[in-house]
C-alpha cells in the first residue's frame, strides 16, 4: 500500500483513516503506536512539521513495514528534508 504514495505525510493520513474505519484508533491511539506526542502527529499529518529522520526509523517498524516498505518511507522522509 504505501508504494502509492509519493508523500509519507499522506501515506500516514491513509493508514490512520483505514485504522480508525477498521479498528477506531484514534490519532492520539496512533501516536501512541508510533511513540510520538500527538500533537507532533497532528502538525505532520497536516505537512506543518516534517517528521523528524530519529523518529522515522521506530516509526517505521512500529507500523510493521516490512524491509522494503521500510526502506521507502525512510527515503520518502530523507526527500523531505
């Protein structure tokens, strides 16, 4: 799924609309998942902070990406900075 995407931002907004439809997680449930504030979350998701390349890496494998999937949201994260 996330090879879609162009923007990780993006790609965060549509896995938290799947979990919230499927599981009724909540963006602060998610931050929680993913070991950021919710209020760091929040501003990614609307493009007003870059998601910070220490944080990429845990969030990454806190969403259990796989390898490759893995290495792309990094490079999807690296582009942005």
């Amino acid at each position: 799924m996330i090879f879609q995407y162009s923007c990780y931002a993006e790609y965060l907004k549509a896995y938290l609309k799947q979990e919230e439809e499927l599981h009724e997680l909540s963006l602060r449930s998610l931050a929680h998942i993913l070991k950021l504030d919710s209020s760091v979350l929040s501003r990614v998701l609307k493009k007003e902070r870059k998601l910070p390349l220490s944080s990429a890496g845990k969030v990454a494998k806190n969403l259990e990406l796989s390898p490759v999937e893995s290495e792309y949201f990094m490079l999807l994260v690296e582009r942005d900075h």
